[in-house]
C-alpha cells in the first residue's frame, strides 16, 4: 500500500509506498506568541522531494518513521 503525493514537477499525483515516507512536523511560532504544529510526511520520488500535509490523527495512526 502507498501513499498518494502530488510532485510538481511532474505535474501528477504519484504513490509512494509506505516503506519510503517518513513523517515530520513542522512547528512556528505565531504573532500572540503561541506555538503552532503542522503534521506532514515527506518523501522522495526521482529526485525530487515532496510533502503532504495531513491531520494529526492521521500523522499518529500511520506507523513510519520520524525525521
């Protein structure tokens, strides 16, 4: 089973599989001081890397590895 990414470069989606995606968040800090968390999994695909936003239910319920 893969994971769908959209890669720009090519301009179409492709699937990447599960094996190959890693997991990250990326975190910043807002104007009234508070810490805001996006969830994403990165991956690669012919050289190119991509990255897909997603909740944070699904960033816990998939079992990749964390950069």
């Amino acid at each position: 089973m893969g994971i769908e990414f959209y890669d720009v470069k090519l301009r179409e989606k492709v699937t990447i599989p599960e094996s190959n995606v890693r997991k990250t968040t990326f975190e910043r800090t807002a104007k009234d001081g508070s810490t805001q968390t996006r969830y994403a999994l990165r991956a690669e695909n012919q050289g190119t890397k991509l990255t897909k936003f997603c909740s944070k239910a699904d960033w816990d319920a998939l079992n990749v590895p964390v950069e």
